[in-house]
C-alpha cells in the first residue's frame, strides 16, 4: 500500500509542479542507506548474540542481501502493488494455484 501513495504523491508532486529532483535523490539515498543501516546492525547483533558465525561469513550475508535486494526488490514492489489493487477491488479469492493434483 506504501507503494501505491508514494507512486500517486510523486504524480501529484509533478503534476503540481513542487518536485524537486535533488531533494527526491537526498530522500532515496537516505532512506536507502538507513535500510542498509538496519540490516547491517541486525546481521551484527545476530553475529554478537549467537557467535555461530566467522567475520568472513557476516561479511558475506551483508553482501547477499544487498545483491538479493537488487534482484528482488522489483518483484516484491510488483507482488505488492497487485495486492493492493486486488484489495481495493475487493477481490477476496486468495489466487493459489492446485499442487500435487493427483488423477484418479
């Protein structure tokens, strides 16, 4: 849902003609770099509290999530914004498909 009114405030930013290129770039870069922030300090207290993990291996899960978010992260802005307008439609079908459908 976050998705969907951030998308209809930058149409309504440019659409008003209030919006400023530099500040929305200071804006994703912040936001960006304190989600890292956040990821980084969760991987590290994991690190600290279970000490299951050598330096080189916290190094390397800090590096595979920001390749994973890289590659995901569209995918799951997709699978977000289809909810939302299936939720604002009032859809209530939950979209699975059959698995291991056995004939008789």
């Amino acid at each position: 849902m976050f998705e969907v009114l951030g998308i209809a405030t930058l149409a309504i930013a440019v659409g008003l003609v209030v919006f400023e290129p530099i500040t929305f770039v200071v804006m994703l870069c912040a936001i960006a770099f304190l989600n890292a922030a956040l990821t980084a300090c969760a991987i590290l207290l994991e690190d600290v509290q279970s000490r299951t993990y050598r330096l080189r291996d916290s190094c390397g899960c800090s590096r595979w999530r920001r390749s994973t978010s890289c590659s995901t992260g569209p995918v799951i802005v997709w699978a977000r914004l289809k909810g939302s307008w299936r939720f604002l439609r009032g859809d209530k079908s939950s979209h699975k498909f059959e698995r291991n459908v056995r004939t008789a």
